[in-house]
C-alpha cells in the first residue's frame, strides 16, 4: 500500500510529541543527577556514575531494541522504551527518598535502557520520508529536544516544590550526613538544604504520558510507510543486501558515519557529565547549574531544523568538519573560567558542535543502508555509540580529580582533532573505492 506524504508529516508529529516530553522528563533528571550521586556518594568520583550507567546500560540495549523494531515493529519498540523509562523514573524516586545511591544507579541504568530506544526514533523518522528530505526530517525529530532544554531544567525548582508538598524530601543534613565522611568532604551540601525527588516523580508522569501517546496515535505502523522509501543512495561501493554485519561495517561510508556519532557522542557527555559537579564546587547554585545545563541542551537540539537544511545543502562530509570545530572551540572556552558567561558560551558550543556531529551522521548511515540493513546496524552504531560515550563518563570523575575540569576539555579537544583527520582518511578511501 502507498501512504500520501501527510502520513509521514502526522507519524512525525505523533514521535516529536513523545519525544519532547521523554526529553524533558531526561534532562530534568540529567540535571541533579551527578549532584545527587555526588552527595550520596561523597566523592568526585561519585558524581560520574550515574551517567556512566546510563550510557552502558544505553550502550548493552541498544543492539536488542534495534533487533525489537526490525521484528515487532516502530511503535511496539518506542512504547517498549517508554514503559522502561517509567519503571526507572519510580525506581529514582524511591532510591532518592532512602538515600541509597546503588539503586540510584539501577535506576540510571534503566533509564538508559529507555533512551536506547528513544533515540531509534530518528531513523523510524528519517526512513518514513524521501532521501532528498531525510536529513531535515531527522533535524525534526532531534529537536524535539529543544523542548527538554527549555523545560527540563526549569522543571528542577517546581518539581521539587511539589516533592515538598508531597512530603517526597530529604534534607541533606540531617537524613544524608549521618556519616563523618559526608560532613567532612562535602560541607557545601549540609548548606545546600533538600535533595529533592521532584524531578524522578515528574518525570515518570512524563515517560507515562509518552507511552500512551505512541501507543494509540502512532499509526499505521511506521515500518510500513518506509516501504516506499526504501531505496537509499546509489553507492558504487555499497554491497548487495543480504550481506553479514562485518561487511557493511567495511564501508568508508559507514565507517565514518558511525565514527561521526561516536566521537561526538564521547566529547559531549564526558564534558556535560562532570560540569554540574564542577559548578557545585565552585559554589554555583541549583539555578545557575540548570542554566547551563539549558544552554547547553539548547545547543544541542535548538538548531535541529537548521542543521537538517544545511547538511541537505552542503553535504553531510562538510558539516562534519564543521562539528569538529565547535567541539574544538567549546572544549578552549569551557575552562577558561567559572564564570557563568564562558561556561554558558562553552556549553552551548559542546552541545551544538554534538548536534552538527551527530545529525549528520544519522543522515549519512540512513543514506548507505535500506530496511533490514538499516534497523541492523542502526542498533549496532547507538551500541557502540553509548558504549564509547559510557567510557568518557567513566572517566569524567578521575579525569577531573587528577585535573580538574581543564584536564577534562583537553581530552574532549584531542577526541575531536581525531575526528578531523578520521574524516579525510575515509573520505579520501572512500573516493578511491568509487574510482576503482
């Protein structure tokens, strides 16, 4: 059956809606979420942990959901998603009200369980619409994250007076530092007042409201609707389907693609990851942390449209180039100083240089495979993606204690200069191959 494009335009919305709520129900989590391990926790190190979950748990899942939506289809893979990500959410509550930071990581993990899942959904967009449009399509659907970065962060103060009123609080002093260790190498967070459930109970109102949203409008089936558009770009190099796994990933293209998503994925989180706990030491408040955190979410979904068009119109090779660069950049401006205005500028570079990185190379894997290809080795690249970005978050909280927050951006600057030369080795194979 052929589905006129409005169908495309409506499964879209109906994923962007969904989307922009699971955003925001992350990114408010994201925000607290180093604090608190770090104030459970009582060390730098701490503070690291729960992002590293979350993208090793992302990372171990990623494969099975892509292999869920190739078998049981789009919708069934989203809500399946979204389901975990309310069980995790309800997990966090009760982890954050007991004070008990090992289930505060399970809880991590399971929502990064959930974003394994969410993030499939800008291929089940990008697949739905015409090659010459896929790239914008796919900006589409990232920037429902615009919506996490406005109201993610915001969410953090009124969530959590609703935690007070709910009685789902603790204070930090009293509850948290019952032990000499606490008080001795964490004072600040004595005087910081509540560690606050709010956002862990908004969000897995959010993660609910997501579920039933695919699960009833998300229809027809998206994998159906690709169909039509099944055919992807005419590569000389590109093998007939049917091909292993190991062979598709031989392609410079699809190298490269993947490389895109992996380094741009790993400068971003091992940066976004320890600059809460940066700012909390430097004696920022709650308030000036979501700030930034907002800024740099901004960043990283806010231009989504913008970038679809640009890598439409001037190649997905040279807005990779482009995204090395801003990577480069933010990683020089971040440390200069604590202040609000370079962190602000540095992160909303980071996030931005992400975007550029990570669009383009969704766009560029979505072009170089079709159907059961696609769904494969999508599922492989956000394995290997989360799995990579799980081991620079794993190394945020040693890098910054041995460091600091210099020594952090100065590992994020030499994982992008890679990707400047990665990208002239592939292309350069890539042309040789098609000359052949």
């Amino acid at each position: 059956m052929k589905y006129p494009l409005r169908v495309s335009h409506r499964l879209l919305v109906t994923i962007f809606v969904a989307q922009s709520l699971f955003s925001a129900a992350q990114i408010s989590i994201i925000t607290l979420h180093s604090i608190a391990a770090g104030i459970l926790g009582g060390s730098d190190a701490a503070a690291g942990l729960p992002t590293t979950m979350v993208t090793f748990s992302h990372s171990i899942m990623a494969y099975f959901m892509g292999v869920i939506m190739g078998r049981y289809g789009r919708r069934n893979g989203l809500c399946t998603a979204y389901g975990i990500g309310l069980a995790g959410g309800m997990i966090g509550v009760y982890a954050v009200l007991n004070g008990n930071l090992p289930l505060l990581l399970v809880s991590s993990a399971t929502l990064g369980m959930a974003r394994s899942g969410s993030q499939m959904s800008r291929f089940v967009v990008g697949e739905m619409f015409p090659v010459d449009k896929r790239a914008q399509m796919i900006g589409r659907v990232v920037f429902a994250g615009t919506i996490g970065a406005i109201f993610g962060p915001a969410l953090v103060e009124p969530s959590s007076q609703l935690a007070r009123l709910l009685s789902l609080e603790i204070v930090t002093g009293p509850a948290l530092a019952q032990t000499q260790l606490l008080q001795a190498t964490l004072p600040a967070a004595s005087a910081a007042g509540e560690l606050t459930t709010g956002p862990w109970v908004v969000a897995s109102f959010m993660y609910a409201v997501s579920f039933l949203i695919t699960f009833f409008f998300l229809r027809p089936e998206p994998a159906l609707v690709a169909e039509q558009y099944s055919e992807p770009v005419i590569d000389p190099a590109r093998p007939e389907r049917g091909h292993k796994l190991s062979e598709l990933l031989r392609l410079p293209t699809v190298q490269l693609a993947i490389l895109a998503m992996v380094i741009s994925q790993s400068v971003m989180v091992t940066l976004m990851t320890i600059t809460p706990w940066h700012m909390h030491l430097e004696d920022h408040s709650n308030a000036q942390v979501s700030l930034v955190i907002g800024a740099h979410v901004l960043g990283m979904f806010g231009l989504s449209p913008l970038t679809g068009y640009l890598i439409d119109r001037y190649g997905r090779v040279t807005m990779m180039v482009v995204a090395a660069l801003t990577l480069i950049a933010s990683t020089i401006i971040a440390p200069l100083s604590s202040q609000m205005p370079y962190l602000i500028a540095g992160l909303f570079l980071l996030g931005l240089g992400w975007n550029f990185g990570y669009v383009a190379g969704s766009s560029m894997l979505a072009d170089a495979l079709t159907g059961a290809e696609r769904t494969r080795v999508a599922g492989f690249n956000d394995m290997l993606v989360a799995f990579c970005a799980g081991l620079g978050t794993l190394s945020s909280g040693f890098l910054f204690s041995v460091g600091g927050f210099l020594f952090v951006s100065a590992g994020g600057g030499l994982l992008a200069l890679l990707l400047l030369a990665l990208i002239r080795t592939l292309m350069t194979r890539q042309i040789a191959l098609q000359g052949a």
